[in-house]
C-alpha cells in the first residue's frame, strides 16, 4: 500500500536500521512476522510488555486478559503456576520472532517479596472476581516481575523499567475511550529503595538481566 511505501521511505530516510514496538504478551505479533517476511530492510522486533499481568486490582479486565493469554500460549491460566507457564510459552515466542526486551511501564518498581502461597492466594481471589487489596497487588506484581526478570536474563534480554507516571487522569476519558489515551502524567513516587530491593533480588539469585533504567519524572534521572 502507498502507506507502507512511505513508512518505509520513512525508515530510508533516516537510515533507521531497527524498529521495536510495544507489544501485550497476547499479540499475535502477525505484522513483524510479515516485515520479516516481506525482506524489509529494517528489523522490526517486538518488545515484550506484560503490565496487564499484574492488574490484579482490576479482576474484570485481569480476569478477560487471562483468558487471552490463555487462548495465546495454549495453557489453561487457571493457577499462578499456569500463570507463569503462560508467560514462559509467549517470552519463548517472541524471543522466535526476534524480540530480545521486555518494557515495564511502573510508577515505581515493585518489591514486596511474600511466599508462593501467598502469592498463589492472591492469584485465586482475583481469579474468583474479587479485587485485591494495594498491599496484595504490590506482592503479586513483584512475583510476576521476578518472573519475567528470570525469563530475561535466561534468553540474554535486555529488560526496560520506565517509571513514574501517573496513570489515565482523566477518568472521564478513560471511560469514554479506554486507557492508555494519552493523559497520563508525570508522577513523583519514592523510587530508589524499592528499586534497589527488586534489582537485589535478582541480582543475587544470578538473575539480573541488562537493565534500562529512566523516569518521566527529570528530577529523578540525576
């Protein structure tokens, strides 16, 4: 199409030689198998972003995410096991497509470590539509991004934390046209002593990836 023509005058132009997106764990990643495909010129990768994961104070939404990954990765997302299971089998797929990073958008890093069980306790009252509190939401996306943190330094990816935003401020909007609609903000959370404590952890199991770090907050970049 004329469109796919000037994108790619596009890339030409400024002699871009990759392009990662950003993309769910449930994408089907169908348009980077196609560029690869077609032999364009310009690797175009994927980049793993698996922040819909952690959503367990949201159990509607979390609950019909599940069972697209689900439907994704072929395993029955009916357990927190099963839950990482599902997210080992896409990491694996996008590592086949060419994907070799994982994107966290966090408005700060998560690190309040519990055990399995009460993790897989969290898990199964969400699972069961039951919101979880902001203390079981802050233990249950620590373990998923330990998870994923593993899964990264496992493949040699390289894994990106951008954090401090302030999330759909226009609740209005958000409800009238969903999230992500382009007002967020800049947030201004304390960030170093929990980022410390997740990189720790990781780094001292042997586990620590390639790490990109930054903040929209430019008062926490310094």
């Amino acid at each position: 199409s004329q469109s796919d023509y000037s994108a790619r005058g596009l890339l030409r132009k400024f002699k871009v030689r990759a392009l990662c997106t950003t993309d769910d764990p449930v994408d089907d990643l169908a348009h980077h198998r196609k560029c690869a495909a077609d032999g364009l010129e310009v690797g175009v990768y994927p980049t793993f972003r698996p922040d819909k994961a952690l959503a367990v104070h949201q159990p509607e939404a979390w609950n019909a995410w599940c069972e697209m990954l689900s439907a994704a990765s072929g395993v029955e997302v009916r357990s927190f096991s099963s839950l990482l299971e599902a997210l080992a089998q896409r990491h694996e797929f996008f590592h086949s497509v060419g994907g070799r990073l994982s994107d966290h958008g966090l408005n700060r890093c998560h690190a309040s470590f519990v055990s399995d069980a009460e993790v897989a306790r969290i898990f199964d009252k969400a699972r069961g539509g039951a919101a979880a509190t902001p203390e079981e939401m802050e233990a249950f996306a620590s373990a998923v991004m330990l998870h994923v943190g593993r899964l990264n330094a496992a493949r040699g990816w390289t894994m990106q934390l951008h954090l401090g935003p302030i999330r759909n401020n226009n609740s209005r909007l958000a409800r009238q046209i969903g999230a992500d609609v382009g007002c967020d903000s800049i947030g201004d959370w304390p960030q170093a002593e929990s980022l410390s404590r997740f990189l720790d952890r990781l780094d001292g199991e042997d586990a620590l990836p390639r790490t990109v770090l930054y903040n929209v907050n430019p008062s926490d970049n310094f």
